[in-house]
C-alpha cells in the first residue's frame, strides 16, 4: 500500500457568517460504519440546528456527502474538495449550521461550508499514513527518557509501554530507521538491551500542518 494522508486528530472549529453560526467538525475514519456513527452523533447533538451537512472519503475508496436540506452542490460536495484538493483521505468532516435569518445565497454558502471545512482540517492537521517496522524494546527505567527520546531522533514513536520490573516499549520506526537505534541502544546500555521485531503495520505518522488556503 502507497502512502496517503489522514487527519492527525479529531478537531473542531466554529465562525459566524452574517448571523449563521458554522460548526466544522473533523475526524480520522477507518470504515463507512463509523463514519456514519459520527455523523448521527452530530445530528443529536445538534438536534436543534437547522443544517448539519456532511462529507466522508476513505482509502478503500468509499466517497459520500449529503447537503442535509441546503440547497444542491452548496455544502456537502464543496466540504468533501476541501479534502480531495488536500489529498486527504480515511476522513469524516460535518458541518452544523444554526441559521442566523440572513440567506447567504449559493456562492455564500458554498465559500461557507467550505471554509467551515478547511478551518477543522486546520485545526486538525494531518499525518501520513506509511509503512513501519514494529519493535519491543527493552527499557530500564533510568534510561526511559532517553530512549524515547533516541527513538524519536531516528523518526520513530511509541505506541505502548508496559511497566514492569523492567519496561518493555513498543516502538516503530521508518523504513530503515530501526538499525540506527538498535546500535544507540547498544552504546547507552553498554550491550545490556535489545530490541526484537515484532512486525510491520500501516501507521500515521506525526501531525503536520497543512496549507488549506485557498
């Protein structure tokens, strides 16, 4: 599998557009399933508003989008380019708005939901989805600090820890990254430490900003 880009975080990010108050919502998804479970967690939410419009695209290639009562082509499909123009995808975005009594007209509304869109991804930022190298790595806990820090020097990060009498870290690393840290774990711990392989798996990486100017 390619490497892509998926949102880093759930976020939300909120404006008022002469008198609607736009509410941009975004998260990472890995099915239709919960896309939709997100969705329907909005609609309750925001039971009262009069819109909550929504996109969601994922790798598998699923792409959806409803206006939820505005007008065609103004809300959910200019949501869901936001995304595409960014190469985003495995994402959910809704967008609530609470009608403020002024009509926005179609351009307006589209540069609205638009916005309201671009501002969650914003506020989310993204992380390239790629493949690593998974390892458990053997810790003392006078070393613990140092070692996530060496393993974030080679571009990796932990995903777990299990604290024991001595720790164990699940660690991943990039594409050829983990043979660098195994010769610093060897020199910090004087050849008492190793690590042992523990597979490979499709991950994000760290958040990065992304440029959803437009």
């Amino acid at each position: 599998m390619g490497e892509y880009w998926v949102p880093y975080e759930a976020a939300e990010r909120e404006f008022t557009e002469k008198r609607s108050r736009f509410i941009g919502h975004v998260w990472r998804v890995e099915s239709e399933e919960e896309a939709r479970r997100r969705i329907e967690e909005m609609r309750k939410k925001y039971y009262d508003a009069r819109h909550n419009c929504w996109c969601y695209l994922l790798q598998s290639g699923a792409v959806r989008y409803g206006d939820d009562g505005e007008p065609q082509g103004t809300a959910g499909q200019p949501m869901l380019n936001v995304f595409q123009r960014q190469g985003v995808t495995n994402a959910c975005c809704v967008v609530t708005r609470y009608f403020g009594g002024i009509l926005l007209g179609a351009g307006g509304l589209t540069r609205a939901y638009s916005r309201a869109a671009r501002d969650a991804l914003e506020a989310a930022g993204v992380a390239r989805v790629r493949r690593w190298t998974v390892w458990d790595v053997a810790c003392t806990y006078p070393l613990l600090e140092r070692l996530r820090l060496e393993i974030a020097a080679c571009g990796g990060f932990v995903q777990a820890a299990d604290y024991a009498a001595a720790i164990t870290l699940r660690a991943a690393f990039p594409e050829g990254a983990a043979e660098h840290f195994s010769q610093r774990l060897r020199e910090l711990s004087a050849g008492t430490l190793t690590m042992k392989a523990a597979g490979e798996a499709d991950l994000p990486g760290e958040r990065e900003e992304v440029n959803t100017a437009t």
